[in-house]
C-alpha cells in the first residue's frame, strides 16, 4: 500500500502527535509499505537518522503555532507543497493527523481537494479536543456546543475520522461526527519504558538528589502551560505538603511559560520538591520507572501518550475523571481517578498511595497485566486494520 501522511507535527518535536505519526510510519516502511510523510518543517534543523529508512519526508512551509516555541503549523504556501508531494507520489491512501488544526494554516480542508480529485479515500485521525482548550470552562456553554458542531462538520468532509478513546468519539458524535471509527490506535514503546530500569541509587546517581531514594517520588510530566491544571497545582502542593510532609517528593519534568510559578509552588510548599525542567527522551524511561506515581491535572486530554507511557513502566496515574482519561485509568486497578475540580480527591489519592502498600502492589500488578495490551505492534495493528477497512470499502 501507498501511504500518504499528512501531519501537524513531526520529531523533533516531541508531542503525542508527532511520536504516535512516527511510530506508524516505521512501522509502515519496516512492513515494506511506501511511506510520504507532510508536517511542518521544524524551527531547527531536522538530526540525521532521525525519519525512519523507507519514508519520504516532505517538510512543509510553516511558521509558529501557540505559545510552545518549538510548535509550528503549516501556512497557506504549503498547500502548493501537499499538492505537489501528493501528486509525485500517488497515494493508495492520506491519512490526516490532526486535520483541525492544520486547517487553521492552511486555511482550507487538508488534502481533501487532491483526494477528491484523484479519487482517493481519506482519513482523518482525531488527536486534540482544541475546543476545550480554547473555549475553556469559564465561556458559556453554547460558545463550546458550537466550537465541536464546527468541528464535527470538518471531520464529517473525510471518509472516516479515527478516534482513540470512546468517550472523545460518544462527544463528538453529540456534535454530530457520522464517520466516527474507536479503537486502540495510541500506545507506548514497551520495549523502552519498562520497569525493569528501576534500580537502587537512581535519584543520587543520575539527578544528584539522594534524599529522593528513601521516599515516595511524585512525578508530573508535561508542559509547564496553564491548561495542565497549574492553577489547581498551586492549591494542591501546600496542602500535600502539610499531609505528608517528609515522607514525599515531587518532581516535575516539563518547560513553559510557567516556569518562575512552578518553581516557586515547589520551593514554598514541600520538603523536597524539584523541577528537572525539559528531560530528554531518551531518560524519561528510567525516569519513569523510578517514580512510584505519576500525576496529572490536566482535563482536556484525548489519548494521553504520557499516560501510556507511565503506564508501561508500571507507574500508577493519578488523574481527573475528565476527556479521555477514564477510557485509559481503570480506576483502582491501574490508577486513581477523582472528580476534576476536586482538589481534596488527589491530595487524598496521593496520601493513599503513599500510606497503603498493598494498594500501590495491587495497581502494579494490574499494571504489569496491561502492558502486553498497550505496546505500539499492537496499536499499531488496530489502526492499520481500521485504515485497510476505509480503503477496502471505497474499492468497493
């Protein structure tokens, strides 16, 4: 097969888009299928190696998007780009990543007018709930009702719109989306997050923080950005820090605009709080598997690779009952959820995980037992599966 991808986010930069875009077009190629790969040209310049053998890499005219420098969005002079590559090409098949926010550059459907033309079948993949993100809670409820209608009717110009958790698709449906297709398409690289990289001496060795090695270790992995739940932070860490005192360490890893406050929140309210700042990729397995439970307030999360990821090195995660968060967290059995404004519920869940031993061994346990459910060969073979199925039903 002849796979065209066009995507709003490539490495390197590193966000659930673009290693979600990557692990499939390896896969892809090492499969022995032709690969075109469209996304931005990054703000730097691209590291050798780093495109799989097999892809062909087409970065597109772009310019910065939001307020991650390293973010970027295609603009309208990159359509000409799509058209050309695409036509070279001659796809059996696009695959959209992201089609919502790559309108806003492009300023037009993605791919559709070349699909159409050419009769060839398109998809759309959904990743970001961006209407939550932009509308926020404190916008009337007609303003967001509206934002997902707009939405839906976008998707609804593809032939299929692939959608990682049954909740985001039973939303999008309320707003109309009739092409809506679930499955199991995100995963985790469990091959590299694994807990077998825990080991005694982590902390003192690698960070330089002994003092972390005897206690219970809090991690919080993500953008240091308003819409990760900082506010609800502020109000959390004072109050975690009077419960539990010595007996627990928060670490953050993570860079953004919040930086100063983060650091601050840290510094004031806990005996040993620390921020790593930005963490390579390449040490945030052992990261992981040295923590004792990972957390997030963060309620507008679709598919969370962070998740996934946590959860592949047998870290709990505490997390609001919120977006697609509950179709990942069994709560009780791979993690703890609590209502979304409840900042009382992940101070308490915190507390439990630190007190209750039997508790932390039950959720590793289920932990361990999800594993062989959420690695990327198995990912990625429901998604293939759902795009074979599109491309199958237009031959017909």
């Amino acid at each position: 097969m002849r796979i065209a991808i066009l995507s709003s986010s490539y490495l390197p930069v590193l966000d659930g888009v673009a290693v979600s875009v990557h692990e499939r077009a390896a896969r892809l190629a090492a499969a022995g299928h032709a690969v075109l790969l469209l996304a931005p040209r990054p703000g730097r310049e691209i590291p050798p190696g780093l495109v799989p053998p097999g892809v062909v890499h087409v970065p597109l005219s772009s310019a910065p998007f939001g307020t991650v420098p390293a973010d970027r969005n295609p603009v309208r002079a990159a359509q000409g780009e799509i058209w050309r590559a695409l036509a070279a090409f001659r796809p059996d098949v696009i695959h959209v990543d992201e089609p919502d926010r790559l309108a806003l550059g492009l300023m037009r459907v993605p791919a559709r007018a070349f699909a159409r033309r050419h009769g060839v079948p398109l998809i759309a993949f959904f990743h970001t709930p961006f209407v939550d993100y932009v509308v926020g809670e404190r916008h009337p409820r007609w303003l967001s009702a509206l934002g997902w209608q707009a939405v839906a009717t976008l998707f609804n110009r593809y032939d299929a719109t692939l959608v990682p958790g049954a909740a985001m698709l039973r939303r999008l449906e309320g707003a109309g989306l009739v092409n809506g297709v679930c499955g199991p398409f995100n995963g985790a690289d469990t091959s590299l997050f694994t807990p077998g990289l825990r080991r005694a001496g982590y902390w003192r060795q690698e960070w330089g923080l002994p003092a972390l090695d005897a206690r219970f270790v809090l991690l919080v992995v993500g953008r240091l950005t308003p819409d990760k739940g900082w506010a609800q932070w502020a109000q959390a860490l004072p109050r975690l820090g009077r419960l539990l005192g010595d007996a627990l360490a928060v670490v953050v890893a993570g860079e953004g605009e919040l930086r100063p406050q983060v650091e601050a929140m840290l510094a004031q309210g806990l005996a040993h709080g620390h921020l790593l700042g930005a963490v390579p990729r390449v040490r945030m397995p052992a990261l992981l598997a040295n923590g004792d439970a990972c957390a997030t307030l963060s309620r507008h999360e679709n598919a969370s690779l962070a998740v996934l990821e946590a959860q592949a090195s047998a870290l709990p995660v505490l997390a609001p009952r919120a977006g697609g968060l509950p179709d990942q967290i069994a709560d009780g059995e791979t993690g703890l959820l609590f209502s979304p404004h409840d900042t009382g519920g992940l101070v308490a869940a915190v507390a439990r995980l630190v007190r209750e031993e039997t508790l932390r061994a039950r959720l590793r346990e289920g932990l361990m037992a999800r594993r062989a459910v959420i690695g990327w060969d198995t990912a990625f073979a429901a998604w293939l599966g759902a795009v074979e199925a599109v491309v199958a039903r237009a031959r017909r």
